[in-house]
C-alpha cells in the first residue's frame, strides 16, 4: 500500500482492492467506537487498534477525527465545509437561494440523498448514533459556524435547521407523501431553502424565559 | 350500556368498564381494519362486525370514519377541527401566532405530544399506517381545509407543514438534541410556528415545472 498517494476523502473509486479494504476497515472500527463511546471519547488511536493499522494511516486516509465521524455516519456532504460555505458573506435572502440549491442539489442525486437519509434513520432508531450526533453537532461544527449564524443561541438555530432536514427527508423518502415525494428537486429546494435560512440566520421570536 | 349518553369523541373518563371496553375493542379492530386495507376501504361496518357490535355502536362512539380513523391511529388532535379553526380568518402573521399557540399547547401536555410522537413513529416504521396517513390527509383533511390555504397545490402545502411537524417531533422527542429538548414549550412554539404558517398559507417559490 503506498503512502505516496494523495489523501481522499470522497467516495471509493479506481481504488487498489487493498486500500479499500483498509479504509472500509477503519470506517467499520470508527463505527463501531462512536457508537460505543459517543464521539468525544473516540479516540483515532483506539481505532486504528481495532482496525489494526498504523494511527498515522488513519489521518492519511481522513484527515481530522471530524471528517472520520462524517464518512462513518454516513454524511454525504460534511457540514464542517459545506455550512461556512452557504453562510459566509450573504444576507437572509441570498443564503435562502444558496440552501434552495444545496438541497436541489442533495435530492437530485439518489447516492446523497440515500445516504443522508440512512443518516436519519440511524440516528432516530439507534440511541448510540443519536449520542454521536447529539455530540458532534454543538461540539465541532458549532464551532465552525457560530460567528456566521444570526442571534440568540446558535445550537438552537442548528437544532431547528436540522429538524426542517430531518422532517423533509422523512415525508419525502421514508413516509413517502405525494406529491413531496414525486415533486422535482428544485421545487423542495425553493420551498424549503426560506425556512433554513429563517432558522440559521434569520430573526425569530427568540426564547424569553417567560 | 346506556345508548342514552351523549356521544363522546373525548379520552375516556369515568366511563363504565364495559363501554370502555367495547370502546377499545371498536379502536382495535379500526386499527388493524386500516393497516390492513388502507383509510379508504376499511368500512365501518367491517370494522363493527370484527369488533363484534352493532354499527351503530361505532357511530354512537366516534361518529364519521374520519374521527375513528383520529382516534385509532392516536393523533391527540383531530386535524378536522383544528385546521380549520387555526386558519380561519386572520392573515399569515396571526395564523402564525395561533400555530405558535398550538404547538405549544401539544408539547406542554405530555398526553398529547406522547400521542403524536407515537403515531409520527408508526407512520415512519409501519407501511400499513403511513398507507392509511398518505390517504387521510390529502382525501379527509384537504377537502375541510382547501379553501383556507394559500395559492397553488394544497397538498403541497399540507406535505411541507407536516415535515416540519414531523422534523420537530424527531428533534425534541426521538432524537433528543439540545437545546430543542429542553426548550420551553412557548420559545418552540415561537420558532417554527411563522414555519408552519408560511407553509400553509404564505407565499413561497412554487414548482414551476423546469
């Protein structure tokens, strides 16, 4: 196996039979340990053990333990680049438009949508994966986009963001409601892309501890 | 039994220990007569003789098949009367606030958000429920409402307000991300209720067919 090849973090392809099986090795290891310990307490040396390969082979393959939790839950697009990206620099409307596409973009594309959409279910039926999320969402993309978000508790404005995805992603594959479901990418895009914008940067009735 | 007593459509309470359990054995056999069959062929007098009591027993406790399609399936709320009711009369900013009210009236009441978070899970896991939901609310639900909706294709509209309510029941009761878990139940309500009210009645880009 060379180490002299560039590192990739995409999909497999055009790969060496023993690369791959290295690096289906590691996500399986990662899995594993996420769901076993949450992800804070996953450490790339323990998984790397269980994989039984050099850690340095993990970092070559996906870089910081953030990009191995996305591959191994299955993210089809990591939010640690994908969010900067929608909201820097763009009022509400233009972030809209840029959500409006994304999610045309996702729905178009059965791999992304499919994967994103296991995502969910595994996180909704699986109380280990749910842990996993629950703390790599605040803890290490929050981070990562707070100064962009609007006012007000930015872990609300993903938690909000997240539950309009979840909800879309049920009704249209999992639930399977006409016409969302047979509806074109792009309609659910323009139709959801406001509501998005609204949560992540837009102004709403903010909690008043009343 | 008494055929005297006024119908109740109600929770049970106080009612004597054989209406409750003919009440039940009519809530059974609806369920299984609905996933077996779907809303639309399931007939009350099917669901009678499986219960084994007169049909007008069954008409006597719940009325229409809409109503024991409400009950059976467990929503805590019959969309029937509070769709219409929310989106009578007011523009988008004051349906917006009675959807805020709403929302938040459900999560203050375990009762009833346990029973709609229930059903969001049956309709996600079973296909028999969410055949019998795909054909009550666009067939039962948008006939009692259209006319109160915004431009363009009602079910549409119901489809994207039902994925936010589904996306938010996840989030808060499934899932269990903070802070939407632990969120008082008026700052939910504040959040998603201009959500669900664009959805229904607001404007928003609508398919246009490229």
């Amino acid at each position: 196996m060379s180490t002299e090849q560039p590192r990739e973090r995409g999909r497999p392809s055009g790969r060496r039979a023993g690369e791959s099986g290295t690096r289906d090795a590691i996500l399986a290891a990662a899995r594993q340990r996420f769901a076993d310990t949450g992800y804070d307490r996953a450490s790339l040396r323990g998984i790397a053990a269980d994989a039984g390969v050099d850690q340095k082979l993990v970092a070559h393959y996906f870089g910081a333990k953030q990009h191995l939790f996305v591959e191994a839950v299955g993210l089809p697009l990591d939010p640690l680049v994908v969010l900067p990206a929608i909201l820097e620099g763009g009022d509400e409307a233009v972030i809209a438009e840029r959500l409006a596409q994304g999610i045309a973009l996702v729905l178009e594309q059965p791999e992304l949508h499919q994967r994103l959409t296991a995502a969910v279910r595994a996180t909704a039926t699986e109380p280990a994966v749910a842990r996993a999320m629950r703390e790599f969402f605040p803890d290490q993309v929050l981070p990562a986009v707070s100064h962009l978000l609007g006012p007000g508790d930015g872990r609300l404005r993903l938690n909000l963001f997240g539950s309009q995805l979840v909800g879309l992603l049920m009704g249209r594959y999992v639930i399977g409601v006409d016409p969302l479901t047979n509806l074109e990418a792009k309609a659910v895009g323009a139709a959801v892309g406001p509501t998005l914008a609204r949560y992540l940067v837009g102004s709403y009735a903010l909690p008043t501890g009343n």
